[in-house]
C-alpha cells in the first residue's frame, strides 16, 4: 500500500474540512446572535417552518446529503442561538394530506434524526397546508389521524400550553382559510375557549381555570365581544397561515368584511365570499396565501395576542397590524422553495418584551459549489505533494 507522502496532509485536509463545514452551517442573524445567556425566567425559542420533509418517499439524495447538511445546519443553529424549546409552524411534511398514518410517523421519525441530539428539546408542531391539504381534501378524519401523534394537539389540530410562564395557542389555519366546514367551527370553539380562559385569568390575578369551564360564566357565543383583555395580554399565537394585512377602509371600519349592500359580517364564519356559491369561495380561498378579514378581525378581538407567528410566504415579515398587533412571518428552512432557508428565535421576557431575531442559512448550490472546490482542492494538493 502506497504511504502519504506528507503524513501531515491527511490530517491537515480533516481540520480544513472540519472547520469548512463549521463555517458552513453557522447562521447569519440579524443583529448578530443572540446572547448566550438569559435573564432569569426569559424562554427563547427557536421558530423554523416549511421544512417539506418526504418520510419514507425521501429520495437517496434526499437521505444521504440534505437530510445530513440539514442536520448539521440546525445543530450549528442550535449550539449558536441556545434556545430552550424549537416550534415548527407547519408544513414540516411535503405531502402530509397524500400520507397515509405509518407515512407520516416516518416524516416525524425523519425529524427526529435531523435534530439529532437535541431532539430531547421540547418540540411543538403546528399543522399547515402541505400536511393537511388544501381546502377541497381537508378532512377533519385526517386531521385527528396526524394531531394524535403530535404532543399538544386536539383532534381538530389546535393546541394550547405554558413554559416558563409564557403561554401559546396554536390553531389549524387551514381550517379558518376554508370558508364554512366543521373542523372550521372547532377551531372558533377553541378560540372561544381560550378567550374566554385568559379573561378569567386576568380577572381572578392569574389563576388558572381549565379551558372551557363553567366558574362564574359559561362560554357564550359572542363572548369574545365582550372581551376585557387589554391589547397583547394574551397567548403567543402560532399558526400556518398568516393573517389578512388590511387597510382602512373608507367606512373607517378596518379589518371588517363588507358585503356589498353595504351591512358588516358579524359572525367569523360569515364573509363576502360565503354569500358567492360555496365552490367559488373555496377558490378563492384556495388562492390566498393569507386569513380571510373576518378570521384575522375575529383572532386579534378574541384573543389579543402578545405576539403572533405565522410562516406559508417562504419570507421573514416583522408586520404591525393597525390595532398594535406585532405579527412575524417565518421563512421557509428549506432549499425546496428556492429562496435562502432561514429561522427566527425569538426571546420572550418576563416583562412582556418580546425580541427577534431573522437567521439566515447558506444555499444549496453554495454547499454544493463549496464541497466541489474543497474535493478539487484536496485532490490538488494531494497531486502536489506527490510532485514534491
């Protein structure tokens, strides 16, 4: 067997590459990264979305360089951020409606090994289109099929939870996208409840009253138009679908569908298209690639958001809607959309503030163009120091 002849290159080739691949995956964060440490009490939580996982449909490629570079980039993101907890906010499979159950638990299986060893991270999920379908196959069957193996999550796929003091609320988007159908109406009873909870926390200081509970008042219809929470006193929303980013209109009444005689939807479940015929409604839904009015006015009253997350526009958006409402858009961490995969993490204090940060990943074709140079590097210098 023929020896190196320079037995520092081997060694010298491992540290380039090793300190390459460091370079590599490291994130570029606006603002710099985060600070390492928290203050006592902060929860930092690291946001990505969109990741169109394939599970068992995942090509060799797919399995053998993507999966291992993506790996690597959320292992660097995770060493560089620290934060406590990850969140997707959907479509963390490419055709999740198409799966049948075995398929997607091999999606999350997929999941699982991408993060490696810090799947240990508590992890929630939040259901988007790609893994439920659009509004023509959306099946409240399929739904409890996929939310059952999701930690968090109902049957209609919405979830509710606290760490560290913050509380969130996930809801199926794609149900309030899709005009009227039951798992729509589900959603809004979630919605409800949860108002009608964190107006009794604030009125009894703080203490807690399991959702839907009949202490003192039951949960009303309309209950949430007397809401008496303040503007950000409520949950961390996470969702799909972004929200509607209305206008003032010339009524002067923002963020309320209108129908064209003039008179104000006044029901979440009613809008301007339901009063077309269903299957029109439905295609336009379909095309929107944001929350009808009505849904995002009915969210912002009946919730009152701290903060609201949202992905679906492959895109960051930092959006402050008119009633003070912060509003940001996660983009795609995935090389599938064509645009630079990125993430947030977002830092919530224990006085309310809340900060964000947009991290940004390399490219495929970078990595695909750095691996080269690198091979063609090494095999230079290899040829070189046979010359020598």
């Amino acid at each position: 067997m023929a020896a190196w002849p320079n037995p520092w290159l081997p060694l010298l080739l491992v540290a380039a590459l090793l300190a390459f691949e460091d370079w590599l995956s490291t994130p570029s964060c606006s603002g710099g990264s985060p600070a390492p440490d928290l203050a006592a009490g902060d929860l930092r939580a690291m946001m990505v979305a969109d990741l169109m996982l394939l599970g068992s449909d995942a090509t060799y490629a797919d399995r053998f360089f993507r999966d291992h570079v993506t790996s690597k980039l959320f292992t660097k993101s995770i060493q560089t951020t620290n934060p406590d907890m990850i969140i997707v906010l959907g479509d963390i499979s490419a055709r999740g409606s198409e799966h049948n159950e075995s398929k997607w638990i091999a999606v999350l299986e997929q999941f699982e090994g991408i993060l490696g060893q810090y799947s240990s991270l508590p992890l929630h999920i939040v259901l988007g289109d790609k893994d439920v379908g659009g509004c023509s196959s959306l099946d409240g069957k399929l739904v409890h099929r996929m939310a059952k193996h999701l930690p968090g999550l109902d049957s209609s796929g919405c979830g509710a939870f606290e760490i560290s003091n913050t509380s969130f609320v996930s809801l199926n988007a794609v149900a309030l996208l899709c005009g009227d159908n039951k798992l729509r109406f589900s959603v809004e009873k979630v919605m409800e409840k949860e108002s009608h909870h964190f107006q009794k926390k604030r009125l009894n200081g703080g203490e807690h009253f399991p959702l839907g509970s009949e202490n003192g008042q039951g949960v009303g219809a309309h209950s949430w138009r007397q809401n008496s929470m303040t503007l950000g006193s409520g949950p961390v929303l996470l969702l799909h679908i972004p929200l509607h980013k209305y206008q003032k209109s010339d009524t002067g009444v923002i963020g309320v569908p209108m129908f064209p005689d003039g008179t104000v939807s006044d029901h979440p479940s009613v809008s301007p298209s339901s009063k077309q015929s269903g299957v029109d409604g439905r295609r336009i839904y379909d095309r929107s690639h944001t929350l009808p009015a009505n849904s995002t006015q009915y969210i912002l009253q009946a919730l009152k958001p701290r903060i609201i997350f949202s992905a679906h526009a492959d895109s960051f958006s930092d959006h402050t809607h008119p009633d003070g409402t912060r509003e940001v858009t996660v983009p795609a961490m995935t090389w599938k959309k064509g645009g630079m995969p990125g993430f947030a993490i977002a830092t919530f204090g224990q006085k309310g503030v809340v900060s964000v940060n947009c991290c940004w990943l390399v490219q495929e074709w970078d990595i695909m163009t750095g691996y080269s140079v690198f091979l063609f590097l090494t095999a230079l210098a290899i040829r070189w120091s046979h010359w020598i």
